[in-house]
C-alpha cells in the first residue's frame, strides 16, 4: 500500500469506495496461494505427450513379441510331436560302452593320483615319498654362436 494515503479530495467517487475496502485476513494460505501461483505459471508443453506415447510403443511392442513368441512356441511343439510320431523306435539293446584303455596312466598323473588317494592312502603317500627320477645330464659340450658377419662362420 501507498506509505501516504492520498487526500480524500484528490479521489473520485468510485476510487473513495476502493480505498475503504480492506481485505479480511481469514481464510487465505500463503503456502495453498503460492502454490497454486506457480502452477498456473507453468505453461503446457509437448513433453506432457511424450511419455504416454512412449509407455503406449512399449506397451504394444511387448504384446506383440508375446503374442510372436506364442505362436512360435506353439510350431515347435507341433514340429517336435511331428519328429516324434515319425522317428523308428527303437528295441535293442543300447550299445555297451567302451572298454577301458589297456594303455597304463602315467605315474604321476592325475587318475592315476587319484585313483591311489581313493583306495589305498599309505600306498599313495609311500609314492609320492620316492625319490624323483632326474632326467639325464645335459652334454658337457655345447657351442656358443657368436654374432658376425655375413658370410662368415657362426661357430668359434
């Protein structure tokens, strides 16, 4: 409000009776009234459209692939009675499996490890006690290469 009311002289009737009105106190929110100002400042956009467009694409491709994926189910059970009805069956015997390799397993190898630790402990562990077999010395004599250049001997 104006700090310095104007002189009663200076108004017009209708102004006179404006002036004396005052707004009663009751009733208003601040908190409801601010919130409903900035509400109403918001302008409507495009993007209000977007996401139910979107939800609405998913939604349809969703059901599509369900529906797609039914059917497709759907002909391969009848494919798989199909190979079933017509497959021969069988009533011999079915073949007998292979029979163990003669070759022996290495000595240290894993079955062969295994094997010992399933059945016999103390024997595996008398065994793995023995004395490693080295393997041969290498030859005491070994020439050393030597750069050089072309055409020479690369042996000393």
């Amino acid at each position: 409000m104006d700090p310095h009311p104007p002189h009663p002289d200076d108004l017009n009737d209708l102004e006179q009776r404006l002036a004396g009105w005052q707004p009663s106190a009751a009733g208003l929110d601040p908190d409801a009234m601010l919130f409903a100002a900035g509400r109403a400042s918001v302008r409507p956009g495009a993007g209000r459209f977007v996401w139910p467009a979107v939800a609405a694409c998913l939604t349809l491709l969703t059901v599509s692939l369900g529906v797609w994926l039914r059917a497709e189910r759907a002909e391969r059970s009848a494919l798989a009675r199909l190979v079933q009805q017509s497959a021969p069956t069988r009533t011999a015997a079915p073949a007998p499996a292979p029979p163990p390799s003669a070759e022996p397993f290495p000595p240290n190898g894993y079955l062969t490890v295994r094997r010992l630790a399933e059945s016999d402990l103390d024997t595996w562990l008398a065994r793995a006690a023995s004395p490693i077999d080295l393997p041969a010395a290498p030859p005491d004599f070994r020439p050393v290469l030597r750069p050089g250049w072309p055409g020479e001997s690369l042996l000393p």
